[in-house]
C-alpha cells in the first residue's frame, strides 16, 4: 500500500485572469489557467495509519465533486435541480471509517476487475489463477482489498483549461489478490465546465494480466431533501442486448435481445415500471443487477451509454464512456442497516449504478469482449457522468 507525504495544505484558486498555487510536497501542480478551483483537506487515517486526503473540485457554476484518496471515492457529488438548486446526488458517508468498515463500494474506484470473475478463477496464457472468493462463490470488484481500498497517490492537483482536475496513481503489485503483474495505474478526475465529472484511467504492466476498471457512484437525482427511492426514474440505456446471468448473477455466455423483456430501456422506462415482475432474471438479482451491451460502441470512441430523468427535481443524468457493456445495478442490497451522509437511511433501491465497463466473467468468457491487457499495450478507458435539467 503507497503512503502519503505529510505536506502542508493544497489549495488552488483560479479566475480567468490569476491563479493562486501552494503545493503540498511531492505533488506536481501545473500553472494552468482556468475556470474553478480545487482544495485539499485532512479526511482521517486509514486503521493501519495512512492519512487520506479529501480533494474538493468546484467549477465556475457551484457544481463540485470530493474525492478521496482514499479507493478514489467520490464522497460527494452536486448537480443543479431545475430551480438552480445545487444537492449531493451521490450515496455514502460523511467520514472515513464508514467507509472502511461498512461500505457496498459507495463511490469507489473498482479494479483491478470490476464485476464479477466465476468461481474466483481464471486462466491465462496457460496459468490458472485463483482470486478471493467474496461474493459467494465468485470474486467481485478486485477481492478483499480491490483498488477501492487502497489509498492511492496525488501526481497531480490542478486548475486546467478544461476545468479543476485530480490525478491519482497506484501501483498494483504482482500478484496482489491473486492477479499476476506489476501494473501502474493512473486515474484523472475532471470537473468541466458543462457540469460533467470526466473520469479517465490509463494503465501498463510489465507481464500478461486482465484488467476492468469502473466507477461505482450510487446515484439518487432526487437528493438528500427529497430522498425516497429511484422508481421513478426515468432510465434509457442505448443497448439491444444484455447478458443473462445465473443464480451467483454470473453471465451465461449469451447476449440476449431485450425486447419483450424487463430488460427493454431502448425508450426510456421508470425504474419501477417493471423491477417487480416475475421474471427470472430480475428475481435472481431482486431488481436489476446486468450487464447491458452497449449499441454504439466503437473502440476508443466516447458514446452516450445512458440516461437517467427525475421528474421532481428535473435533474438529468448522462453516461458517456468508451467501454462496450454498462452494468445497471438498483441497490437491490440496501437494507436499511446502513445510515449515510445526512441521516438518510439506505433501504432497497435507495440508488442505483452506471458502470460504464467491460463485460463480468470476461476471463472465463471467450465470446465476450477480450480484457486482457500486454506489456505492449496501454489500457485507456473513459466514463463521463454529465448533469442537465428538464
């Protein structure tokens, strides 16, 4: 585990015209001029004894987003209402040993596999290797100690042209939770001007591995004033297919046409419309919990996966990524043991996610889209979480 720098306080401002830098040791910061700002404050130690920083990303607009270094949560996440009104639409908690202790991965930065790997296996380049089971008899989200749990390293705190923007690195040893290589991970999270939050990861090894890393924020457009499930959301996911899971929520190799099935958002369906059919599928999640195979991707390309409406507050929420799946998952497992951020209690279908990513099980899967990543190559991978009214 990479440890931090005991530094002195990060705080960058910037107008159009001036800009105000003071770095903490060990952190570059560029001396471009743009629009927002970003500031660091203390977020507690890790119960091993790390110091996690919270960085805040504000733009021009009031929008801002908090990261942690700590599993590069996203602790919170503003979007405008269509009053103007700025709310947190993100799930989680307000202090770090929640976060530790008691977390469905609110908000983390999930590698080095996101979703789930079947029985914890699976073979490469002849070897077969074996991960933590954590998830019944499967592996989910990188194991006991995924890239979620982790406290990763500040390159970089600055103020771009393209708005205020956290650069955050990790070095995944070999052999850590099973997967073999020393891979180097780097992870840019940019708060635009458009009240977007761009996530970018790029990633190498020095030997043959399988790599699929997302972002698993929890989302509820209604906000911590309004709160209440997220049924009456409106959701549209640009896919025609999904695949088919078992009773583990492992895929079972094909990709299935939604039409005629639960599974139909091509138009844009409320959450709840259809989540309480007796459909097998969606009774072996207890809500939707799939992969959707995502129509318009094309390789390195970004493409609108989704969107998300709710009517109260008018808030909108769009997807964008490069990746060829998004897994759409209702908080099927919230129940109401977990008290948040505000007070809010989390009970069933208390927010739902948008993992832009590569498809579950891909390893085991030789159908699917190819996850794995040579010391030849550069894995790149972009999600984008955009905000508008209605």
């Amino acid at each position: 585990m990479l440890t931090k720098t005991h530094s002195p306080a990060l705080l960058v401002k910037a107008t159009c015209w001036t800009i105000l830098l003071v770095a903490e040791v060990g952190t570059s910061v560029a001396r471009d001029v743009g629009p927002g700002s970003i500031s660091r404050s203390a977020f507690g130690q890790t119960s091993g004894g790390i110091p996690v920083a919270l960085y805040t990303l504000r733009n021009s607009k009031g929008m801002e987003a908090k990261i942690a270094t700590y599993g590069g949560i996203v602790t919170e996440l503003t979007a405008p209402d269509r009053s103007g009104h700025y709310e947190d639409v993100v799930l989680g908690y307000d202090n770090l040993a929640a976060y530790q202790t008691d977390s469905p991965y609110f908000g983390a930065l999930i590698g080095r596999y996101g979703n789930r790997i079947a029985h914890g296996t699976f073979t490469l380049d002849g070897h077969q290797y074996t991960l933590a089971q954590n998830n019944g008899p499967n592996s989910l989200h990188g194991g006991k100690v995924g890239f979620d749990k982790v406290v990763w390293t500040v390159s970089k705190a600055e103020v771009t042209p393209n708005g205020p923007q956290l650069t955050l690195t990790y070095l995944s040893r070999d052999g850590e939770e099973g997967y073999p290589g020393n891979l180097t991970v780097t992870a840019v999270y940019t708060l635009t001007e458009d009240n977007a939050l761009r996530l970018e990861y790029t990633a190498t090894t020095d030997r043959d591995t399988v790599l699929n890393l997302t972002q698993h924020s929890y989302f509820n457009l209604r906000g911590p004033q309004r709160r209440g499930d997220i049924l009456g959301h409106v959701v549209q996911i640009n896919a025609d297919r999904f695949t088919p899971v078992d009773p583990t929520l492992i895929p079972t190799g094909q990709l299935s046409s939604v039409t005629g099935t639960p599974f139909d958002f091509r138009e844009g369906v409320a959450i709840g419309a259809r989540i309480g059919v007796q459909d097998p599928q969606v009774l072996f999640a207890g809500g939707y919990d799939h992969n959707w195979v995502l129509s318009d991707h094309r390789a390195g390309e970004l493409a609108l996966d989704a969107t998300a409406y709710e009517p109260d507050s008018g808030r909108i929420l769009e997807v964008l990524s490069t990746e060829p799946g998004l897994q759409f998952y209702t908080g099927n497992f919230l129940n109401g043991s977990i008290t948040g951020k505000y007070g809010w209690r989390y009970t069933v279908h208390s927010g739902f996610t948008m993992e832009p990513q590569h498809f579950p099980d891909s390893p085991n899967q030789p159908g699917f889209p190819s996850t794995e990543l040579k010391p030849d190559q550069t894995y790149h991978n972009t999600i984008v979480y955009r905000f508008k009214v209605h």
